[in-house]
C-alpha cells in the first residue's frame, strides 16, 4: 500500500442540519482534504463528519470548522444524550496506509496550540497526543461533561488544558484533539424505552467493568425513535469485535425480555471488520480481505 | 469512479499446486495484468485464477496461460467432481468501473479466435459473447462434461464451435470464453458424506427449478473432507443474495438432519455484497458502501 492518508472523525455538538451542511461544504472546498462521511442523530445532538487528508488539508479544514462552529454553535445551550464539552467536542487525527502515529502526533499539537491561540478556548491533548498520562482517556477528560467542566477547571489539578486559559470559552466550551487509532463506533438500538436497561448492558459489556477489553459503552435515550441505544466505541476491533459486542448486547438484553431492534455504523468502518463479520455469520473463517474486488483495486499497480 | 478494469476468473481442471504456481508465477510477469487471487480445490480438482488488468494484458496472460496448460495438463486423464470440458475450461472477462460490456464481448472473441489457431483447440464463445443463443449458457455448453463433447462434437448443431474445428484437443479438451457480470461464487458444506443431500438441496434451491432466480447450484462431494457441497454461482448477488443462498441451503439441510459445516467464497467478491451480508447479520438496514474506509481511499482523489 502506497497510501498515506490521515483520518479525523470530528464530533460536534449539534445536529442542526443548516449548521452541518455550512461546515461540510466548507470543509469540501479545503484543497488536500475530502468529506468522506458525516451522519447526525437528533437524541445524541451531535454530528460525526469524517475527513481524509494530508495534515496540511486537515489543519485548514479543522479552521474552518472552527469558524463556522464560533458563530452557529452555543455549547451554553446545549442539550444531548451524549456527554460532550465542547460545540466542537472532539478532532482525533487517525493514520492510514504508510502514514505514521508520529505524524498525526504533531498534527494533533500542532492544530490544538493553533486552535487555543486563534479561538481562545481551552485544548486538552488525548489519546496518543497526550502530554500527560490523565489526558490519555477521552472518557476522564470528559467526565461530567460542560457543566462539570464549568466548575473544575479552575481547582481540579488534571483539569488544567494542554494550550489556552483555564477558562471555558462561553460559547465553544472546551476541545479534545487528539491521535488515535482506527476506531469504530458501533451502536444496537433496543426496543424498549427504558433507558436503564441501556445503560445497565453498557456497564456490563465495557471493558473496565470485566466485559470486551477494547470497548467503551454508554447507556442512551433515543427519545425521538421511542427506544433506548448501547452506543460503542471498539478501540480495537480486531481483538473487541463487532459481532462479541452485537451478539453480547442481543444476549444481556433477555435479562429484561427485550430485543434488539437494529444496529448502526457511525461513520467509517475498515474493511478488515467487515471481512470478519461476514467470516463469522456465514462460517467463512479463512474469508480474506484480498479476496475484495475493492481491496485490490485499491492495492495493485497494473 | 475512474478505473476502468477487466477482471478474468478462469477455471482450470488442475489441482496440483506446482503447475498452479507455475501459471501464477507467468501470469504475473506479464505488463498491464495483476494475478489478484487464486485457490484449488482437490475434490473438484480445479482450480480458480482470477486476474485484473486491461484487455492487452489479459490476452497475453491467457497466452502463457494455454503454454503451461498445453505442456501439464491432460483433460483426458482428468478426474474431478465439478463439470469440465478443458484443461483451461473456461475464461471470462468481466467488466468494472468504467470498462465496459462491449469491450469484454470484443476481448473475449479476440482472444477465442486466438486461441483456437494457435492452440487447435475448439472455442466456444458464451454468455454476453455467445453467437448463437445456444450457447449464451454455460452449463449448457458444457453438459455431460469432456466425455459427452467428445462423442457429440461431429453430430450435435449446437456444439460446433465457435472458432476451432470440430475435433476434441486430445490434452487441452475444449474452452469456453465469454464476457459476463460479476459474479460470486459461494459454496456451502453440509456435515453429510451423503452426496445425494447436497445434489437435492441444490436442485431445489437453483433458479431454474423455482428456487433463487439468479443462482446456478450443484451438489459435489468432498470426499478428501468427508463432507458434501452445495457449490453455487450467484449470477446477479443484488437480486438473489448470498445471505438468501446460504439461509436457504441451512434450512433445506434440516430436512435431512444435516447442518451446515462452512462455506466459502472462491475467487473475488465486491464490497457492496459483503455490506448487504452484514447489514442483514447486523439489522443495519442502511449500511453503505461508502462507510467502508478503503472504498473511500479508491473513490476519492484527495
């Protein structure tokens, strides 16, 4: 493979579709950066736009946004399922084919020192960017959410931001950029309308609570559709797999009689997922990711 | 999308593994041609070499392709499960991207002509290139195998060839080469050594007989597995589908107590069949191509 492409699958506080359409067509005329995906849920209020690029196209496209964000997005304002802390809530830097960890390490760096400076808005370094061990996890960053963030980020010591004053912008909130790895983020709606009995799975399917090492769970109301969700994130779907985490969920679900009523892919998926979904339901286990027409398209020089 | 690619899965009544490689190894050598896959299977003894390239490319290939064949194999002294009248029994080139139908039909007639002056062997010219609509099926063609063309050549209509003299080639046998759709071929083992099981599911389940319209399907014992086959051939995966296929062939077992051991997927398969088997396993009823990260990196020019 002779590509190298970075990834950033950016997470917004909003879900306004005027909003979102402004910041993909922007985004789109950014030379060296493509929109690949983006997809919103009313109950979460949140957008997930996926870009590929180099780094010098991303950090644009990431200024853009910032721009638009700064005059259409109040996070003061601000209601979701989801947690967030920011209009702009989180821009990861993910690389691909023969692009390096290294390289989206310093994109990250670079675009948070960038984006506190230009926008005056705390930046917290996550994941592979972090510059100290307490910002490696999105979820502590995140803990509590804006309202929380209101309140700690003056005393609580970890709270302190990687660039920018201590102090949350009134209506951007605060930002998480950071470098990541290929994640997917995978949810099973259930059809009942108690949100317990989502978040009760999500505790047990989570890794830190004994479940799927690699997965990270929240339990959440999908009011609009009249049922409740498990949304994930497999951190790594190669050792934490899609089915272990459907088929967990479909299975912690009779504990309550419920059933599963679907399930969703927000944004990318590699195709080395799919290739092990499809070797596992139809009992394929040597099924190959070179046996894609795509793949080897995508591969091969003739 | 701006490639414009023929894809060539040629089928060989060989299972030995050093002529095999010695094709493979010809094949890739030649400018404009990529071998992208190739697997043998010693109960059908055959063996499936799927090539990408241009049409320049692809006519050279099947050129050194009938060298090695001429030198190795002998269809007289062949003995397999799966119906086959040559050494290189059949060669289909199969449009993608931008290349279109009109281009396979022509490759497919340049290279029949070739080949039968070269190699004195009879050529038949199928699907979407076929001459007469007697031969637009390839099963039809190629009934009762090498051992029924040797005794109907001379006194059959329908089986003059469409280059070549009627006269049997005594090692290469016969071939046929035509331009069609993509195809999948997927086949399914049943936990039986009961080849009659597999032979009665696939009469059922095939589409002339009231089955899945677009799928072709034939009952093969494995015996070096102990198990039977319902090989199949999707001709169009977008109307019969492979989960269709494979739910129907585990439910007809049950009639006979017998369940699926595996499947498999010979050769190469698209990314658009792959996401509407997890979309169905899954329940994510709207799943695209486009969320699949390398259909992205092929599509896009960033």
């Amino acid at each position: 493979m002779e590509l190298a492409i970075i990834q950033s699958a950016i997470n917004l506080s909003t879900s306004d579709e005027k909003i979102v359409q402004e910041i993909v067509h922007r985004m789109s005329q950014v030379p060296g950066c493509a929109v690949a995906d983006y997809s919103s849920d009313i109950d979460h209020n949140r957008t997930v736009i996926t870009l590929l690029g180099g780094a010098e196209g991303l950090a644009r496209a990431v200024d853009e946004l910032f721009q638009v964000a700064l005059e259409k997005i109040d996070i003061s304002r601000h209601h979701g399922e989801h947690p967030r802390m920011g209009a702009v809530d989180v821009v990861p830097f993910t690389p691909w084919g023969r692009e390096t960890m290294e390289e989206c390490i310093a994109l990250a760096r670079k675009v948070g020192e960038q984006v506190a400076k230009v926008y005056s808005l705390p930046v917290y370094l996550y994941g592979e960017a972090a510059l100290i061990p307490e910002h490696r996890d999105l979820s502590h960053i995140r803990r509590g959410g804006y309202e929380q963030l209101l309140q700690d980020i003056h005393r609580v010591s970890d709270r302190q931001p990687d660039f920018g004053l201590a102090r949350v912008h009134p209506s951007l909130g605060a930002v998480a950029i950071g470098a990541r790895k290929q994640l997917v983020a995978f949810n099973v709606n259930l059809k009942t309308d108690k949100v317990m009995v989502a978040k009760q799975i999500a505790a047990r399917i989570k890794g830190e609570n004994g479940g799927l090492s690699y997965i990270k769970a929240i339990g959440v109301n999908l009011k609009s559709r009249g049922m409740v969700q498990v949304a994930m994130n497999l951190l790594d779907f190669t050792k934490s797999t899609v089915v272990q985490a459907y088929e967990l969920v479909r299975i912690e679900a009779r504990r309550y009689g419920v059933e599963v009523h679907g399930a969703e892919i927000i944004g990318l998926v590699p195709l080395e997922c799919l290739v092990d979904i499809v070797g596992f339901y139809l009992s394929i286990p040597d099924l190959k990711v070179s046996q894609v027409l795509e793949y080897q398209l995508l591969e091969k020089n003739i």
